[in-house]
C-alpha cells in the first residue's frame, strides 16, 4: 500500500466483479472506503486516474491522464482535496490586470484567465464552478 496524504493507493483486488485486473491497476482509499481508480492505459502509454466516490458531484474534471503514475495521483489529490485556483471566465473580464494566459476551466470547459506566474501543480477552474 503506498500512502499519499489522507489517502492510500492498493493494488486493485483482481477478483473483483469477475474480471481480470492488470498488476497496474490501483484501487485509491479514503480511510475504508474507496474513492477512485488509477490504472495503467491498456497500451502502456500512460496512466489514468478517476474519482468514483458515491455522492461526489459529477464532473468531467474527476479524471485524466497522466504520465507517470505519481503524477497520476498528484492530480487525483489535486481534486479530491480541491487543490484548485479559480479565474474569471474571459466573457466576464475582457482584459486581465496581470499579466495572463487563456486556458480552460476543467470542469466547465469554458475559456478563463489564469496568471503567468500561478502554480502549475494545481487544477484550473473558473469562479463560477468553484463556488458550486
């Protein structure tokens, strides 16, 4: 078991609804209960994580992709424990104040301001999704 945070990582159980789990196939932990998934692509290439937990609000933002499987954990901490920085949307502020670049909002897709020097380790979401 690798502990990250609050949060555990274990190997899936292989036996699990019947289906055969890859060595690289890691169930994540909050406590007991189970929160989500970080697995190794199918062809290698890259690993995927997901947030699953029962209850949770939907969103395209609770998954990804990663290149390594820390990395894959580092951003499923980042959402778990909401380690995001919200932005205004480019419709609602024309011009920025600081020196900026347009992304997207992960979980609503829409186009916001973030700031040059703002941190990179962080998930990206407009105001108005933060404050759901």
């Amino acid at each position: 078991m690798i502990e990250a945070g609050t949060i555990t990582l274990s190997r899936a159980n292989k036996d699990r609804g019947g289906r055969r789990w890859s060595d690289d196939d890691y169930d994540v932990y909050d406590g007991e209960r189970v929160i989500g998934r970080i697995m190794l692509h199918p062809q290698g290439r890259s690993w995927f994580w997901t947030i699953t937990a029962p209850g949770r609000k939907t969103s395209m933002a609770d998954r990804g992709y990663a290149a390594s499987r820390e990395d894959a954990m580092a951003d499923f901490k980042a959402m778990w424990f909401r380690e995001v920085l919200a932005w205004p949307r480019v419709v609602d502020l024309p011009t920025p104040s600081v020196a900026s670049f347009i992304t997207r909002c992960v979980h609503c897709n829409a186009q916001i301001w973030v700031a040059l020097n703002s941190p990179r380790t962080v998930r990206r979401m407009c105001v108005q999704c933060a404050e759901d």
